[in-house]
C-alpha cells in the first residue's frame, strides 16, 4: 500500500529533517507528495506545521487521512485558556491533583499601561490584594508568546504599571535597541491577553557546576534554577503518552530570590536571567545548559533547607515523571470539558512540549518535590535541544512514526487492533520510553 506524504516545515528545518528520516525508516512506502496532490491521494499522512495542514481534508477523510495536528487545541496551547480550563476544572473537581500541580494564575486582557487603573478595582481586585501584601513575587506572561518573549517579573502595582508603560512602542531608536539587547521586548498592543502567575518561591536546586566538571564538591556549589520539558503525544480520540527522555534546562545565571536580583539600570527591569530557563534565552551557552533528567541522578541538591550532601536518587526521578504523567492526564481531562477549544479527532496525532517546575519543600518528608505545571507548547522548539542530545529527538520522532503513524494506516490491513497498539496498553505502562498517562472514548459526530 502506497501512503502520501505531505512533510512541511519551512521555519523548521530540524524537524524536517526527522520527519522525513522517521517516515524512510518507519516500514511504510511513503510518497512525498506536493500541496496539490493531496485531495487525489487515496492514503494521506500530514506531518507538517499546523499552517501547512489541509484541516477540512482531516474531518471529511477521517479513514484515510491522518494528520499531525487536531485543528482545535487552544484550550491546551494559549496560556489564558489554558488557566481557564484548569481553574474550571478544580471547582467542578475540588480533590484534583492539579490544585497544587497549576501556580496560582489571574488573566488580564490589556493593551495599554493607562487601562490598569480601572482594572483595580474589577477584574484585578483580587490581585490588587495580594500585591499589597508585598508578601509574594509574581509573573507577566503573554498567552500567545513563546521562547520567554515579554516575560516580567513584579510584586508591586507600580512594578507592573511600568512593565506595561515599558511595552508600548516607542519610536526612540536607541531605546528600542536598548529593549532589543534583551530578547524579551514585545508590543502589548498586539497581544492584548496576559496571564499574572504566582511565581514559586522554592525552586529545586541542584549544584551546577558538578552537572559540568562532575567532581565538585558541596562547599563551592553554584545553584541555577531549572525547569523540566517533557514531549508528550496526543493520539485519536484520546490517548495520552509521555516521552520518559526529558529534559531539564537550566538558567545562565547563579539562582537568587527575586527580593535579592538587581535591576538593570538600562531598562529599569529586573535582571531575568537568574530566574529564566527557556534555552532560546540562553543562546551564549550554546548546549551546555541542557541536560537529560536521568543525568542529574546523584546531583547534590543546594535548595534552602536541604540537608548536607543531599543528593537526587533514581526513586526521586522516577517520583518527578510518574507525577509529570499524572498531572498531564489530569490537565488533558480538563481540556476535554471543554469542546469548544479542544476537539478530539480519530485520525490526528500531536506532539506537545510541555514545561514543568519542581517546587522542593525539603521539610516534607512524604513528598518533597512536588511538579508544576508551566505551559503546553505546540510545535516546541526542538532544535534548540543542541547537537549532543540531537539523538533523543531521532528516537522520539522514529518512535512516533512507528507506534502513532504507522498503525494508522496496517491496522485495516491487519484485521484490526493488536495487543501491540498503543491505545491497548495500561495506563502507567511504559514502552519504548512512552508511558501510557490516559485513555479516554470521546463520541465523535456521524
């Protein structure tokens, strides 16, 4: 059976580069096809970026077109949304894990710095308080941009009326080149939807300069703050699956309290790079800040409180993952509820870059690292993984291929669903570094 391809990633050469790569080694006969040979084909793949997918073809040819995108995902993708459909979902299930997987998030819908006045005293009362505490740090995120673009850190009114004020354009040339030396300057006008995000105050902390000579010792230990980002694919109408092989990449700079960071006398912001670990913000380091979770076991933990030669065991690691999958299934649930902004289909599969925290309480002696959920990206920037870990992206995308792309197309021809295909195995079950986080039957319209 001949299969065509349509493979189209003009921004993404990378990614490109391992569909095509994953398909020729996937068993498959794939013809890759041109744009206008789609609608003739009796077989269909679309591996291709959300814009260069035919979305009308995925619903009218659900048996014999799969696609690498579902056309609706807002709900999980956009950050406003996002906190929307969590924040739903912990009223209508007050037990959920996600009350202490999610930071506490406010959305804010603003273009100009003068329209937070009224604000105040409406939609942002609540945060109004919390401000006045002066007890807590906060963060400015964008819904809809992404590699660290326009993020701010505040605990102040007068704090985030600036980064507002800061925003707007201005037509001063050296100030926007000022503004651009820092790789986060957006156009607040253009945006219009912000999240306000409780910032975590306790960060795992590991001592960096081990991760890089591996023989430091405790006594002259450097902290940097990271994050966790995870690949998970979506599949049909649903399953859900967790790449095991994740990431953890990590800030420039020495970690400091936000209360302690310097502002930058430029631009009158507060110095983000200590707090900061989205790699496209780290370019001066090359890869030498990204690193596979399994490789910080046995990594000295620094985090305030933390015993003497506290160290990372392989049960913590595998502690962070089990909740990554949980948290994951939970999130994607809650999406669910909401089909407006997240439709499932039979015949599309996705693959998310999803970015956590682990908060560490070491005074907690059942749980001490808890997950935090951050973002769910579409299309996440793989590249920026570096040359030396360039072997898990070919694992992950040939797995893909073969475990989410190929059964799409030989399960007909097989009589039927195997023992062998993912949507049958059990949740928690892991294969070929994908562990199995949900399985849910949603009704599709005739």
């Amino acid at each position: 059976m001949k299969i065509s391809a349509h493979v189209s990633w003009p921004s993404a050469p990378l990614t490109d580069s391992l569909v095509r790569k994953a398909l020729k080694n996937s068993g498959l006969a794939v013809h890759f096809s041109a744009n206008d040979d789609l609608e003739t084909a009796d077989k269909l793949l679309q591996w291709s970026t959300y814009d260069d997918l035919d979305h009308e073809l995925t619903a009218l040819k659900r048996s014999s077109v799969l696609a690498s995108s579902y056309t609706f995902r807002k709900a999980l993708i956009r950050k406003h949304f996002l906190s929307r459909i969590i924040q739903g979902y912990i009223t209508k299930q007050p037990e959920s894990l996600l009350k202490n997987a999610f930071p506490k998030t406010y959305e804010i819908e603003v273009s100009y710095a003068d329209e937070l006045d009224e604000m105040w005293t409406d939609e942002l009362w609540e945060v109004g308080k919390a401000l006045e505490k002066k007890d807590k740090w906060w963060i400015l995120k964008p819904s809809m941009a992404d590699r660290g673009m326009g993020i701010r850190l505040f605990h102040t009114k007068q704090e985030i009326q600036e980064i507002f004020e800061s925003f707007e354009e201005d037509s001063d040339d050296e100030v926007q080149e000022e503004e651009e030396e820092l790789s986060t300057t957006i156009v607040a006008s253009q945006l219009r939807h912000f999240v306000i995000q409780e910032y975590i105050q306790n960060p795992l902390l590991l001592n960096s300069l081990e991760l890089h000579s591996g023989t430091v010792s405790s006594d002259v230990a450097i902290a940097r703050k990271f994050h966790l980002r995870a690949y998970c694919i979506a599949s049909g109408a649903i399953s859900l699956y967790l790449y095991t092989r994740v990431l953890a990449l990590f800030s420039s700079e020495n970690y400091r309290s936000p209360s302690d960071t310097p502002f930058i006398a430029e631009t009158g912001q507060l110095d983000l790079r200590p707090h900061l670990t989205n790699s496209s913000l780290q370019t001066e380091l090359g890869e030498s800040n990204v690193r596979l979770l399994d490789e910080l076991e046995d990594s000295i933990i620094i985090s305030a409180g933390s015993g003497k030669d506290m160290r990372l065991s392989r049960s913590d690691i595998d502690m962070l993952v089990k909740q990554m999958s949980d948290v994951l299934a939970e999130t994607f649930k809650a999406a669910l509820q909401n089909p407006i902004h997240f439709q499932v289909l039979p015949n599309a599969f996705e693959l998310f870059g999803v970015d956590f925290l682990v908060e560490h309480d070491p005074n907690n002696a059942t749980t001490p690292y808890q997950i935090k959920l951050l973002e769910i990206n579409s299309e996440p920037a793989i590249e920026l993984t570096g040359p030396r870990l360039t072997w898990i992206l070919e694992d992950l995308f040939s797995t893909v291929a073969k475990l989410f792309v190929k059964p799409f197309f030989t399960e007909a021809i097989a009589g039927g669903a195997t023992s062998e295909m993912p949507s049958l195995w059990e949740i928690g079950e892991v294969r070929e570094h994908f562990m199995k986080c949900l399985g849910e039957t949603v009704r599709q319209p005739e």
